[in-house]
C-alpha cells in the first residue's frame, strides 16, 4: 500500500501532518519523529543531510510513495540533496514571507525561525524575491523546539521567550508574524496572548498540505481501502502521543494509529 511519509526533528511536523490528513482523510501516512536527535536548527548542514538521509530511507522502505520534510531547517539543508539521490517527490517548507508580505498594511513583518532556516537558500531567495518592500525582522526563536518537544505550549517559561522575541517586531510596526518553523504552531494561542492579538500569525502548514494533496494525486487516483497511521519515533513518545491525540479530537480520522520507538543506526 502507498503512503505519504512525514518527517520533522521532533513532533513540529504532526503541524503540517494535520493539515494533510484532513485534506487526504483515507491515505495513510507514516512518519517519523527524530527527537533523538533533535533539535535540528544549530546542527551543521552536512549533521542535518545525513539525519534526514537516514530518516527518507528508512520511510521508503516502509513503502512511502513521497516524502514530506515537513522541517523547515531539514528541508533549507538537505531537500535538494534528497531529491537528487531518490527518485520520488519531494515536498519541503516554502518560508511563507509572501502572503505576510503582500497582506501587511505596516510594511512591517516579523519572521520566527531557526538559525538553519534563516541560512538556508529557500529562506534568502525568498525574502529577496518577495519581500524587497517591506522591512522584514528576522528572530531565531532559540529554546521554544525543546519547550514544545517537553509537552510545554503555554507556561510562563514560553511566554517570557515569547515576549522577548516578538514584543521588539511589534514594537516596531510589524502586523504580520510568520512561522518559520513547524513546532511553532503549537505556540499559537500562546503568541496570541503575548501580542494582545495586534500581529497575523502566517503558517505556512496549509499552503504545504494542498501541494502534497496535489503531487499526491497525480500519483495515486483510488483511495486506501483501510489506512492507517504509523507513528515512529528516535527517543520518547510522550509528547508525540499527546499531540497526536489531540489532533484527532478536531480531525477525524478513518484508521489505526500505531506508535513504535524506532532509533536509526548510522
């Protein structure tokens, strides 16, 4: 049976899973969480190329039919690398400065990422490409993938570092915040409550659900007769099973869910 493969540094990419899930309810999916190894963001490039290396094959060999780095930093360093050595479809995180670009009425706007995003091509070329005329203030939002990925969505610890990462663009004009990394989304009502709802928070999972759905069904026109979720994870399950279970209260879901530990060997 075909499947979509997922893959992220932790649990940030079941952001992008849920979106893909509610738009291909029958399809199953795996994916695969590297919190072992996470965070992904202050590793080298060459550490995050062999990483999601080892993570794409192994989801091919569970019989995925493409790939979604749904990694923002994974897919800034290792995408191209990935879609040169295997001959299936890729889809990465396309840095959403576009739409904040084009909807801000402040020429102001506020990007959240990691440090990986931020060096990385996709990231450079679009913010060249797009947002020339506004002023864009780029934060990297160090320390907020571990407070995710310990199951933390709203302590005090998280709207300290909220506020000290985003007060500073609102200070300055900015009305849109984009999301650069796929853990972020986890922080959302946490983001409205620091911005007193004064900033647009972009999330960039939508737009990366409909082109899996559309790449999706180029390669496959029937459904799955009985789908099913495989979950897989290099260190803890916790935070993933949390996560995962919450999702499916507001996403209906068709078939089995399955959690397996499962560390890659070098």
């Amino acid at each position: 049976m075909a499947t979509i493969g997922v893959f992220d540094s932790g649990v940030g990419g079941l952001s992008v899973w849920k979106e893909i899930i509610a738009l291909l309810p029958n399809e199953s999916t795996l994916y695969y969480a590297d919190n072992a190894n996470c965070p992904y963001g202050e590793k080298s490039q060459e550490e995050v190329i062999i990483l999601a290396d080892r993570v794409t094959n192994f989801l091919l060999s569970k019989g995925s039919s493409m790939i979604v780095v749904a990694c923002n930093t994974a897919t800034a360093a290792a995408i191209d690398f990935l879609r040169a050595k295997y001959p299936v479809p890729f889809v990465g995180m396309e840095p959403a400065v576009k739409p904040a670009a084009l909807n801000s009425t402040t020429g102001v706007i506020g990007v959240l990422a990691t440090s990986g995003t931020f060096n990385g091509r996709l990231f450079q070329e679009t913010s060249k490409r797009f947002a020339s005329d506004v002023q864009m203030i780029i934060q990297p939002g160090n320390g907020l993938v571990e407070l995710v990925e310990s199951g933390d969505f709203s302590s005090d610890q998280v709207l300290d570092l909220l506020h000290h990462y985003i007060d500073p663009m609102i200070d300055a004009g900015a009305d849109h915040l984009v999301l650069g990394c796929t853990h972020y989304p986890f922080l959302e009502k946490a983001i409205q409550q620091v911005s007193n709802g004064q900033i647009t928070v972009v999330n960039p999972s939508p737009a990366v659900a409909m082109q899996v759905e559309r790449i999706y069904q180029t390669l496959h026109n029937s459904p799955s007769k009985s789908p099913f979720y495989h979950f897989y994870a290099s260190g803890s399950l916790t935070t993933l099973q949390l996560l995962v279970g919450q999702i499916i209260q507001s996403v209906p879901i068709q078939g089995k869910i399955r959690f397996t530990t499962h560390k890659l060997s070098d």
